[in-house]
C-alpha cells in the first residue's frame, strides 16, 4: 500500500475544548529527547539523550540514556539509565549491572536497559491523579537483558530479558529472569520445538552466531493499586510486575513476592476463553490503567498486529517463527478477569474502509498507548511517527507527525507520554489555539491544479451506481457470515 511522498509535519489537528492538553516527550530520531506543546512547538531539546523511552518527571526531569551498545555486539543494550535536569546535568545514575569488554572499547559498566523502567510512585509512568514518581529517591524497575545458556529452551545462547529493581545508591534489591519460568509461558510442544530449533536467533558482527532474542519483553510496569486486587484477587497485587513479550504473543504479569507467573493472556489465542478478542499480535505496552483515571484496573495494550509468535509452520511461516500475521493495529482495553473488550480503537473506529484500509492504522513494531485524565487516548503509531488523541468516542482532537529522521531514515517514535503543565515549572503555560482539520480533498500544494473538470459531458446510464460488492468481502460481510 503506497503513502505520499508529501505529507505534512508537526501538529496537524487540535481540539482544545476536547483534548486533555499538557506536553508531550518523546525521541526526535537521532536529535535527542524533545519536549513540545499542543502545538507542536518544541519547547525543549535534551540534545543527544536517548529516550528509550523518554519519561517526565515532576519538576522537568528527564529519563534517558546516555549511549548504546554498539550493535556488532549487543541488541539495544544501553550503557545506562539517567535522570538529568534542564540544563542537561545527570542528577542520578544507574550503570551497574554488568561489567563489558567489548573489543575495540574501554571496558564499561552498562545497566543494559531496553524498553522500559518506572520510578517509585507511579506504576506505569505516565499521569495519574495522586501517583506522582518521585524525582529524588526511591526505587527503579528496570528492564534489561542478560546472555545466558537454558538447554531447556534452546541449545544456542540466549538474550534473556530480566525486571530488576534497584534503589536510589543502584543496589539491585530485586531480580527476575524470564527464562527461569519458561514451563509458567503456555508454550505447545509446536513452539517449543521452533524455540529449541531457532529461538530468534539475532546474528551480527563479533558475536558469531549471535544469540536469541527469544522473548523480546518490550515493556514492565507495576500493576499498581486496583478495584480487583481490592476486592481479593491476589493475582493484581499493586506491586506485582506486568510485562509482555513481543515475539511470543504474551502478555503476563509476575507476583513479585513469589516469582510465579500468576496471570496471563496468549500466546494462544485460539482458546475458548480468549477467542472473542481475535489473536493479539507483537503488542508493545501492555499495563494496567492507573487508578484516578477512566477504566482504572482494565488492560490497556497497543496490538501491533504485523508478525509474532512460535508455533506450526504456515504458508506465511515456514519454518514456525512469527507464524501469526495480520496488517493492521488495534489500541484495545481488556477487563483482566472477565476478559471483556471494555474499548478499543481500530481501522473500523478511525472511520476507514475495513479491511481494504485497514492498514491506514497500522504500526507492525514500536509504539504506545496512554489513559489520560478526561478519557481520552494518546496513541503512538509508532513506525510513522504519528502521535494522535482520541475521545471514548473515537473522535481525532489531537494529531502530530514526527519531522525527525533517524539514521534508518525513518521518523519512527518508539513511545510517547503526555504530562501536565505544572510538570514543567521551568515554562509557562502555553497558548492554547485550535488547529482545524485540512480538508484533504481540495489541499494541493503550489503550482498544482484545484480539483474540477473544465470540460464535462454527461453520458447516458442504464443503472444507477451503488456502492456494492468489491474484490475482497467488507467487514460487514464478514460478520453476517459469522452470525448466520
């Protein structure tokens, strides 16, 4: 499916009487972590910081990286995790997890993070009423990675995704390693067969034979307080971790005292129990909705779709990796006990033609989704760069597209995260001014012609034209046939 090549940048859409309005973070490709308003004025560079993700923090704080493996030897290991002010000064840093000598490099302490961390205070990272991280103590989850043998997986080495917790000082006070509760995953002897054959064996460089990124876990958050847990379910305990692994398909959450999985949704989801929510495929983070907002204790997942999974080959998967497949995204809310889909947002609910123009919202790795306050949605469409609002109604109040490049050229964002204002002393509040739709049909850029024939004649019709049957069935199709 093609995209123009002329498009335009920045904020082009703003509701202000409904859109939640504060700033938003995020990595501008290979600048840095950028920081800007409704607008889409960037009204704050931290030049060469890695956001991997980029978080605020009360009173203007950042959370970054400060540099990156290099990958001939590590796949998205960063040195370290850092909390800087303003002005760009490193006021707390982790790097302690692992000691490497890489050739050709001075010998390094790395905190090897990837894809996500949170601050003691707040579960997930992102603004909700009275859960406020803390900006000058507490704890830190931290996601990372460790290489490592398990013949129960595989025969070939392994990049094992591990949830540390580490305080203030960077004393690791917690650990868990996912490869230890391989038997807890809901592995078929199908998959397990691809994993021990082939567990996503990623090959570079210096390592030969690379290792294998078998899981890929993109995002660990705290479950935090929650209407289930406070009714006795266990399973929801606030300080239990809840994860997901892109490549297997699952989404789970880990009791933190004990180490047992204790809840989980995939990797098969051709289930009885789970078959109504259709297969879930490469999602990126999965969390519980803080309490203090809409649908507070439900699942909020950004469903990639795109490629995932181990299981029986298929014409698409010969070989029985990433044999699940599908070209469009889903944003879906899931009650976690009833499995209920409570909300979502899909091609059908952005108003396009489903499934001809199902791809027009379709993000196949990365992004993001964000309760705020009002019940609206941020969405990261992360492969394009877009950023986007909706209401509970599915209403667009809200829309960015990302200018900035990476080297890949590509203006991909892996994650964003709106905050208020009052986060960010250093500035004033914005002008809040609405920035109406374009009506795409008579946009042209200069020196091209309006839309009109100067010449028209009519042609005599037997039939009337009426929208029908086309070359692949509609949704609506679909569903008559499902139901009948």
């Amino acid at each position: 499916m093609g995209h123009s090549t002329i498009y335009p940048t920045g904020a082009t859409v703003y509701n202000p009487s409904k859109a939640w309005s504060g700033y938003t973070v995020f990595q501008a490709g290979d600048e840095g972590v950028v920081l800007i308003d409704m607008s889409g004025k960037e009204v704050h560079l931290w030049q060469g910081l890695i956001g991997f993700p980029a978080k605020i923090l009360p009173g203007g704080y950042v959370l970054g990286s400060t540099g990156r493996r290099d990958p001939k030897f590590g796949i998205q290991d960063n040195v370290d995790l850092v909390q800087v002010d303003w002005d760009g000064n490193v006021v707390w840093r982790y790097n302690s997890y692992e000691h490497i000598e890489d050739p050709g490099y001075e010998p390094l302490w790395y905190a090897r993070q990837h894809h996500d961390y949170q601050r003691q205070g707040n579960p997930v990272g992102y603004y909700a009423p009275g859960l406020e991280p803390s900006a000058n103590s507490g704890t830190t989850l931290i996601l990372a990675h460790k290489n490592l043998h398990n013949p129960e997986i595989s025969d070939k080495q392994l990049l094992d995704d591990t949830i540390i917790e580490v305080d203030w000082e960077g004393n690791v006070i917690w650990e868990w390693a996912a490869s230890d509760h391989f038997a807890e995953l809901g592995f078929d002897q199908a998959a397990r067969n691809v994993l021990f054959r082939d567990p996503n064996t990623r090959s570079f460089g210096d390592l030969g034979g690379g290792v294998g990124d078998w899981l890929h876990i993109n995002s660990a958050s705290y479950v935090g307080p929650n209407k289930f847990y406070d009714n006795g379910d266990e399973r929801f305990h606030p300080d239990n971790i809840i994860w997901d692994a892109r490549e297997a398909n699952i989404i789970a959450i880990t009791d933190k005292r004990s180490g047992d999985i204790v809840w989980r949704l995939g990797p098969d989801y051709s289930l009885p129990e789970v078959k109504h929510i259709d297969w879930i495929i490469g999602q990126h983070h999965a969390h519980i909705i803080p309490k203090g907002l809409p649908g507070e204790g439900n699942l909020l997942v950004f469903d990639n779709g795109g490629w995932g999974g181990y299981g029986l080959p298929n014409p698409s998967s010969p070989f029985g990796q990433k044999n699940a497949l599908r070209d469009h995204s889903r944003v879906l809310e899931i009650n976690p006990v009833t499995l209920d889909i409570e909300w979502q947002y899909t091609s059908a609910e952005a108003g396009f033609s489903v499934p001809t123009d199902s791809y027009k919202f379709y993000s196949p790795y990365i992004s993001s989704a964000q309760r705020l306050p009002n019940g609206n949605t941020l969405i990261t469409e992360g492969s394009n760069g877009r950023l986007f609002e909706v209401t509970a109604e599915h209403e667009l109040v809200w829309e960015y597209i990302s200018p900035y490049n990476d080297r890949r050229n590509t203006n991909m964002v892996y994650r964003s995260y709106r905050v208020p204002y009052a986060w960010v002393p250093q500035l004033a509040k914005p002008q809040e001014i609405a920035i109406e739709p374009i009506d795409v049909t008579s946009f042209r850029v200069p020196g091209a012609a309006q839309k009109g024939s100067d010449s028209v004649v009519s042609v005599a019709t037997t039939l009337p034209f009426t929208e029908g049957a086309a070359c692949v069935a509609t949704a609506e199709e679909s569903s008559v046939r499902r139901t009948s």
